[in-house]
C-alpha cells in the first residue's frame, strides 16, 4: 500500500537538518510496514533492531549510549554492516526498552551522517520512563488510510487521481463512482489489515472480523497503560466515545459507576494512545489556533471509522441501506469520516468552534488553516439558509476565509455567501 507519509520520509532522508526520526501513531496503522519499505526502496540496507520480538538486544542499551559503540555491538548481534548513508538503523517497538529513546540524542550528536528511525505505540507512556532528547529528533505521526490511500490500495488509482483534483471538475459519472466508494469505506475503514482483506476476499464482513480482531488487541492493551488507569473504565469510554463523535463530551456520560476523575484518566490515556483524539474548541480570531484551544470544551473522534462502527454496535444492514451518506448513524460517521480526513490533511491540528451564550449556542464542526486564513467547515444536508451556525460565523468572523460544507451533493460555490459546497469525499484535497 502506497502511503502519503513516504514523501514526508524522502524529505527526511535528503534534508540537512534531518535528525533522527520517530514515527508514532496507534498500534496497527502501518508503522512498521512504511518504513521496512522505505528502508528497502531507498537504502542499500536496513538494519532492523526489534525491540519487542528480540528481548535480548535491549541489553545493548544498558551500558554507555555512546552511537559508536551501540552500532558495533548491533553490527555484531545482527551479522551485518552498518554503513552511514547506505543503512537504515530502524528501532521497531521502541518503547520495549525506553533507554533507546534516550540514545537517539547520541545518534543525533555523534553520528548525525546516519539514517536513524524509529517507531513504537503507546510511545508517550514510554516518555516518561526516559530521559527524552528534546530538539533532537524529528517526528511524524501515522494516521490509517486516508479515502485517496484506500483507493490506490483496493486498485482504483485513477479514482484517486480524480478524487485529489479540482472537486469542481468532477463529471457526475465520477462523482457517483466516488460516493459509491465512499460507501464502503464509511464501514471499511482504513485500518490497513481491515482494507488488505476487503482487498484479497472482495467481502466487507471479512474487514469486520479484523476489526474486530483490532479492538479486542487494543482492549488487551489496557493492562499496559498505567497502574492509576481503571483497565474497566478504560473500556467503556472507549465504547462511549465511539457512540459520541460530534457531541460535546461531558466526562459524567462516558461511564456509569466511575467518577469523573477516573473517567478523565481513560479518556485522556486513550488519546495518548491515539485511538481517540481531542478535538478542543478554539477562537477564530487569529492563529495560531491552539493557542487559545479550550481545555473544558471539547469534542472526540475515533482513530478510525471501522474501528468506530464495530464499537458503536450499529446495525450494519439498516445503515448501509440508507441512500443518504450524512445520515449514516445519525450523521456521526461524516462526521468522523471528515475529521480524520483532516487530520490528515491539517498534520493534526484540529479544532472545532462553540458558542455559548445563555440564550442561544451554536457550533461549527471543524475549523481548517488554509494559507493563513481561518476556514470554518461544516459537514451538512440541506440548503444555505439551514446552516443558521455558519452564518453566525461569517458574520461574527468576517476576517476568516469562506465557509467550507460538506455534503453528499456535488460541488456548487456561492461567492456572494461566502459558502462553498463540496462533497463529502473532497474532505482531504479542499483542506489540504
């Protein structure tokens, strides 16, 4: 499978700033496999240094962290040569010996020729076990397959030629080709093992089996978070929040039986881990936004839309019949399908805006960064005159940039409301 993220590791590989370089992301997203593929497309080696099925090449790190010395003593244990600037040194599971973490600021001072990489999950409870090199490694974080990803890995790279192109552009044959593509990928996903099975047995209910072969290994995983995590609570948040995307969350109705201390630490653990995310609300008034992003007032998206359907527990039949993708469980899986889009297309920096007054409240789904403007987007049915929030926006803000809705209709501009309409599936390409 092709992913977007092997441009960004060109970019490391070639930059003269490049430093070591760590991939994070949840479990399961294709860390390892991206960049076992870049070791072997773009070096003469690699050198893979598995922390977790190896146990015994920790004790490399026990000693001095000196990068000389490390290397020599890898050179040995994996019987091959470890060359500056024909071999990728790759950690896998890094957090296995959190002391690795540590050594790449020795990798970065000492031998800054060589190709350092490394990739892990639940990395950030492994930061707190180790002295973590601040200002000298890189990172880039790995989300499941975007749509366009989905389209090149289940064959259709034309479609995800189009689906990357001028929205405006796109014949009605197209389109209709797109949405129905679009279909399956709302219960799909973009888990890569859940995609590679839709794509070696063409059944949807075989990407349903790994989904839920995933959520049990994530479940699994709550014994490792940390001691003052409640592995139950853990649990049902993680069931709650899959029912809640799009809703404000209030930690009191994620949980019955706990306290809003202990459901705070699951919900706040399981965004460490990546299989939920924070989406806070933000003022438009200037950027950046995530300095006035609000920590009581937020939202939560899923790590991904199958992950979300399997937990949600939706009858599948009945929401797959529906003609109109935004009304897919109550309009929650465009919702979801749009922020991890944008996830992906605003490096992770998502935020939402919510007005509160005391005789009215309104709220627009998603704000977007688009060449130094402020864009408010909404995911919506419906004509112009419904979007009573948007307008509020635009006139309250009308420093910021137009209003971006998406719908399950075609693309259609209104200039002089400062609104533009695209479909759902244009999500990426219009906020990238």
């Amino acid at each position: 499978m092709r992913r977007f993220i092997d441009d960004e590791l060109l970019s490391w590989q070639v930059s003269t700033r490049r430093k070591p370089l760590i991939l994070r992301g949840a479990r399961q997203v294709g860390k390892t496999w991206s960049l076992k593929e870049f070791g072997k497309n773009r070096f003469e080696s690699l050198a893979l240094v598995d922390l977790e099925r190896n146990p015994s090449l920790r004790r490399v790190f026990d000693g001095d962290l000196h990068a000389a010395r490390i290397c020599s003593d890898l050179e040995v244990l994996l019987r091959q040569e470890i060359t500056p600037g024909k071999t990728l040194l790759f950690f896998d599971e890094i957090q296995a010996a959190p002391r690795t973490i540590t050594a790449l600021r020795y990798f970065y001072e000492e031998m800054p020729e060589l190709h350092v990489v490394a990739a892990g999950s639940l990395l950030e409870f492994a930061f707190k076990e180790a002295s973590f090199p601040v200002g000298r490694v890189q990172f880039l974080n790995l989300y499941p397959l975007c749509f366009a990803e989905y389209l090149e890995a289940t064959g259709n790279t034309p479609a995800a030629s189009a689906l990357l192109g001028n929205p405006a552009e796109i014949s009605p044959v197209v389109h209709e080709l797109l949405r129905d593509e679009l279909k399956h990928y709302f219960f799909i996903g973009g888990m890569p093992s859940a995609v590679n099975a839709y794509v070696e047995h063409g059944s949807m209910r075989e990407a349903f089996e790994v989904q839920g072969e995933i959520v049990e290994s994530y479940r699994m995983d709550f014994a490792k978070y940390t001691p003052q995590v409640d592995r139950y609570c853990l649990d049902s948040v993680f069931t709650s929040l899959a029912q809640r995307v799009g809703d404000q969350i209030k930690y009191a109705r994620l949980g019955a039986g706990y306290s809003n201390l202990t459901l705070k630490k699951a919900f706040d653990a399981l965004c460490l881990a990546q299989l939920a995310r924070r989406i806070p609300s933000a003022d438009p008034t200037a950027l950046p936004l995530g300095a006035s992003a609000s920590a009581k007032v937020f939202k939560a998206l899923m790590l991904d839309l199958g992950v979300m359907r399997y937990l949600s527990g939706m009858p599948d039949d009945i929401e797959y019949a529906k003609g109109n993708l935004l009304t897919m469980y109550r309009g929650a899986m465009a919702e979801q399908f749009v922020g991890q889009e944008m996830l992906v297309s605003q490096k992770g920096a998502l935020y939402y805006w919510d007005r509160q007054a005391k005789s009215s409240s309104a709220e627009v789904d998603y704000l977007a960064v688009l060449g130094g403007r402020i864009h408010p987007v909404e995911v919506k049915s419906g004509a112009t005159g419904s979007l009573r929030s948007l307008h509020l926006f635009l006139a309250s803000y009308p420093e910021c940039g137009k209003a971006l809705v998406f719908s399950d209709r075609p693309y259609a501009d209104f200039p002089e409301q400062k609104i533009t309409f695209l479909p759902l599936y244009a999500a990426y390409a219009a906020t990238k």
